[in-house]
C-alpha cells in the first residue's frame, strides 16, 4: 500500500493572489511616496538657486568695491569669473540662466517663477 495517499503535499511557493497583494502594495506605497521625492528635489534646487544668487550677488559688490564702481555700473561676467576661479560660474540647477543686473540691483534667473529670487 502507498502512505502517501491520505496525505496532502504542502507547497511553499506563493500563490498568485499573495503576490498580487505584494505588487499592490508596493504600487500604493510608490504612488505616495513619488510625489515626496519630485517636491524635496524642487525644493533644493530652489534653494540651491538662491543660494547661488546671493553669492552672485556678492561676489558683484565685491567687484564693485575692488574697482570703486557707482551702484549703476553692471559688470560683465567675465570681470567676475576671476572670484570663481577663472571660468568657472554658479549655474542654476534647475538650467536656468542668470542675469547680473546693476550693482543696486539683485541678480535674477529665468526660473523666478519657480522661485529661484533673491
């Protein structure tokens, strides 16, 4: 006689609506979590826009000062790009492009919208 035929097979694979629920989820916890993310990266880009902006802006009155301009002279970037070591300038993360007004003026960026204002 066979013992195993009164016996049932245990199996220890997943079925498919266990692995279902899993992808669910995983779909749930993604669809809140995505949304965090794309707001803390525009939040530091912002900030890092800013950031960049007022050291345009002083690295401008420090030019200034240097070369005894009026508050309405504006200097060309290539006059200040010798403080951030020779061709190097701040760049907007968000690809924006950076203007730098007159010495009485802040500078701005082409993301104001976004934010990104002294």
């Amino acid at each position: 006689m066979n013992c195993s035929l009164g016996k049932r097979r245990t199996s220890s694979a997943f079925t498919l609506v266990e692995i279902m629920i899993v992808v669910a989820v995983i779909g749930i916890m993604m669809s809140i979590a995505l949304p965090n993310f794309v707001k803390a990266r525009t939040t530091a880009q912002q900030k890092a826009c800013i950031q960049n902006l007022a050291l345009l802006d002083k690295t401008k009155q420090q030019w200034g000062f240097e070369n005894s301009k009026p508050s309405t002279a504006r200097p060309r970037i290539a006059e200040i790009q010798v403080y951030f070591g020779g061709t190097r300038m701040p760049t907007c993360p968000s690809r924006g492009t950076y203007t730098l007004q007159r010495l009485d003026r802040n500078p701005t960026c082409t993301c104001a919208a976004l934010g990104h204002t002294l």
